[in-house]
C-alpha cells in the first residue's frame, strides 16, 4: 500500500525520500553488476576445467556438451556465492508443496433487494488508529519534519513507524499526489455489468493515500441487487502502481478494501482486508443489523445524510457513527486546546498540523491523548440506535493464470503479459440474500407489572366475585353479631314422675 506516487513528488518536501530509493536502487544495481562478474569469472573457470577433465578422460572424441545449458550452470553457481571447484558434485534440495482450500457454510430476505454494502479500493479499538508517541528524540538527530535522513537516523524502532508518524502527508498533499481512480481501477464489473464508467468518490487517507468508494451515494442512488454467490457481485482488477511505491511509505504490496454501509465513514487502518497483488481475493460477505432500544440504552438516531442534518458527523455525507463521533470529538478537543490537529479522516483542517518539534505542542498533544484515555474528556458519544456490520468470508488464490495472462494483457492492452503480476483483483459478494437482525426490547413494561400484581391478588386473596360475596356475607354477620342482641329462648319447666 502506497499513499503518494512517486513522480509526482519532485519540488516536494518527500524529495529526499525519493533520493533514498535512487540510492538504495544504484547500491543494489552495483552490487548485482559485481556479483554477475564475479559469477561470469567462475563459470569461465568451471568451463576451462571441465574441458580438461574432457580431453583428459576422452581424448578428441567429440562429446555433446549442449545438455549443460545455461540453467545447469544457474544451478552450479548461485549469483552471490562462489563455487567451491574441489566438491565434485551438488546434491539438489528436496522441495515439498502443499496446496488447501477451505470452505464455509453459513445459515430469504423479506425483501427481495439489499443494500450493497460500500466497497473501499485501496489501503481494534479506536486507540490503535493513534500515534501518541513522544518523539522529542529527533531533536538531536533532525532539524525539522522534513530532514528525513536525519529522523531516519535517530528512529528508535525497527520498521521506521516512528518516522512515518512524523512525516505523514496532510490531505491536501495526498489529493496532489496520491494514485487516480483510473490508474487504479482497470476494470469493474457489477453483476456482470460493465461498471468502468460509474463514479467512485474520493477519500483521503493518511497512511493509505486516495481511497475511492463503490456504490457511495453521494447525488446518485444507491445500487442495489438480487442476486447472490460468486458468480456475482463486484469484481475488480486493480493496478496499485507498484513503480509509483516510495520505499519508507510502501512496506507492503497490494490493496487495502474496506466493506462497510453506504453511509458510515470508513477507517481503513481499522477494518480493512489486504489483497495482495498476483492473486485473487475473493470476499464472501453477510450482512447485521443490530436495533437497540432508545428509551433506556440512550442510543443515537443515525440522520440520513440526503437531509441535510450532520447530528454531529464531520461531514453531511455520513450518518452518525460511534466511531467517527470519538475521533471527532478527541480531533476538536484538540484543536480547540492546541490549535492544531494530530490525524484527519478524509477532511482538510483550518488548523495546521501538531508538530513534533514544537515543545508546547507537543506537551499539549500528549496531555489531550492523556485526558481522553483517562476518561476526563467528555465526548458524549453514544452506541447508534440502528447498527448494519457485514461479516465476512476471505480466501484468495493464484492470479491471473498463465494462459489468462495473455488474455488479460491483450484486453488492457497496456501491460505486457508478465506485468499482470503486479495487478490484484477483488471479488466481493453477497453468500445468499438473508441476514441477521437483533432487536432490542423492554424486558419488563408498566402492563407487566399491573398484570403480575393482578395475579398475585388472585392467587393469595381470591380476588374474584364469589370471594367478594363470601366477604361480604361475613362481615354482616359481624356486624348483627355485634350490634343486634340475641334473645334466650325460655326454659320449658320440668315435671317428676
């Protein structure tokens, strides 16, 4: 993955980047000259003393020798170790290959469309996106941001992520000069439709460089479809411009894809899928919904963008999103106490960037991180109400095959057939057209609690017409027994015998 292009950054503040690489390529350019010379001396030597050992052991019989091509020699003599002429043979390594594939089954929609879900071509907790680092060790080694070799000497760690923390471009400088749509996307099909023609909107991205996003919405409808497995879906050849790569920005080779809803802003350095270039990446995705119950979660209404309402978002191209609220928040919160901003989300800021070299910007960065670790920034960002996630199935193979090879370069015309190898291609699809809804509920209502006492008044008092009856019959006999007196009945008088 590479944010910027290198030939477009000539006259730039990353000059001195690109004449690392120039450097690094004519280091490794002598090295090869001198190893192919030295191999050329030793296969000469090797010729010399087999044609001894020839006339030797054979006299001026004429021996066929073409059987020892150049490969035979290829294998005697590596290009960087010499041979040693007294071992008189080599024995070949034993080499094993194993090749697996791994399948999944998982699980109707009640409607016959779905959504489908965002698609960003490139480039887990919200901590992980932050650099909150103190560099202030590239004081004595470093000028300023831009001194690369300096900060490349005094990085303290072994993949330089230090040094790409401090150097990283603004947006302005990756839409100036990161990769174009067309120079990435070669071909697109949706549901084996043509889709070279459809629109992609832009993204920018700090460490991945210019994403572009399928099916966005942005003043077009959003696509939908019917249709699910692997013989649909998008399907895209990407070209990353591995020539374009810059040595510090590029580790990796290949594309960055991210799959998320429509209008939920994407964090590729998050949730992202890696798809590397000579292969085929195939995505198998399923989508979620989660309902979450307003009353008593406190959960917020995610605004549809084509309102007009932002509710708190960045932008009033994405709805509200747990995510994009806390990076937003900790960003203002920045801003507002130091007057510079530490990462951006696809937007260009008003404020400059926190510099590493400045000490009062830097103490402030740190204390801002600090506060909103500990909790004493109050970010009021809660979960939304309405949660779509897709779930998702990678594998990947060989591609292009060699016979599809040629095929391929005929049809793109500009690449020859050994330079399909460093193009990539993603399939994303939908596995069947059902998915998963959680819906959140009140466990116990008013009407539950009315109904239960009434039970409860049944079951212990015999709250019901007879037993009201039966109560009312006892307490008239009470009270006759106590306010009206009973006469004794006279006693009849006895007589003797």
């Amino acid at each position: 993955m590479n944010p910027l292009k290198a030939s477009k950054l000539k006259g730039t503040r990353f000059d001195k980047l690109l004449e690392l690489d120039q450097s690094f390529e004519k280091s490794q350019t002598a090295t090869t000259t001198a190893a192919g010379k030295r191999r050329r001396d030793v296969l000469a030597e090797l010729e010399r003393q087999v044609g001894e050992r020839k006339r030797r052991d054979f006299g001026d019989t004429d021996i066929d020798m073409s059987f020892f091509d150049s490969n035979f020699w290829d294998t005697l003599v590596p290009a960087d170790n010499p041979l040693d002429l007294s071992v008189p043979s080599l024995d070949f390594p034993g080499i094993d290959t194993s090749g697996s594939t791994t399948t999944r089954s998982m699980g109707m929609l009640p409607d016959s469309s779905l959504d489908f879900g965002s698609i960003e071509a490139l480039a887990d907790a919200f901590n992980s996106m932050l650099i909150q680092a103190n560099f202030s060790y590239f004081k004595a080694f470093a000028r300023d941001a831009n001194d690369v070799v300096g900060l490349m000497k005094g990085s303290k760690t072994n993949d330089f992520s230090d040094v790409l923390a401090v150097i990283r471009p603004t947006p302005d400088e990756v839409k100036a000069y990161g990769h174009l749509s067309s120079d990435l996307i070669q071909q697109c099909t949706f549901d084996a439709m043509d889709c070279s023609s459809w629109t992609w909107y832009p993204i920018p991205n700090q460490k991945y460089g210019m994403c572009y996003t399928f099916n966005h919405g942005v003043n077009t409808k959003l696509i939908k479809t019917n249709r699910f497995g692997s013989q649909y879906g998008l399907k895209l050849t990407l070209d990353p411009e591995v020539d374009e790569y810059v040595g510090l920005f590029s580790p990796t080779v290949g594309i960055r894809v991210v799959i998320h809803p429509s209008n939920i802003r994407p964090y590729p350095e998050q949730n992202g899928i890696d798809a590397a270039t000579s292969f085929s990446t195939q995505i198998g995705i399923r989508k979620n919904v989660i309902n979450r119950f307003k009353d008593y979660t406190g959960c917020i209404d995610a605004v549809d963008p084509s309102d007009g309402s932002d509710n708190g978002t960045p932008t009033k191209t994405y709805s509200y999103s747990l995510l994009s609220c806390m990076d937003d928040c900790l960003q203002n919160k920045m801003n507002e106490t130091c007057s510079c901003w530490d990462r951006f989300s696809g937007e260009s800021h008003s404020a400059p960037r926190c510099s590493y070299f400045s000490d009062t910007q830097s103490a402030c960065r740190d204390g801002v991180y600090s506060d909103f670790d500990q909790g004493k920034i109050d970010c009021d960002c809660s979960l939304p109400c309405t949660d779509v996630y897709f779930s998702t199935i990678v594998s990947s193979s060989r591609w292009p095959s060699p016979r599809y090879s040629r095929i391929l370069a005929k049809k793109l015309r500009n690449y020859p057939a050994n330079g399909t190898k460093q193009l990539a291609h993603v399939h994303v699809y939908f596995e069947e057209l059902n998915y998963q809804s959680i819906d959140e509920s009140s466990a116990y209502e008013l009407f539950n609690l009315f109904a239960d006492l009434g039970g409860i008044l049944g079951l212990y008092i015999g709250f019901s017409v007879c037993g009201m009856v039966e109560f009312l019959e006892v307490a008239i006999i009470i009270l006759r027994l106590l306010f009206i007196p009973m006469k004794s009945a006279p006693i009849a008088p006895t007589r003797g015998p």
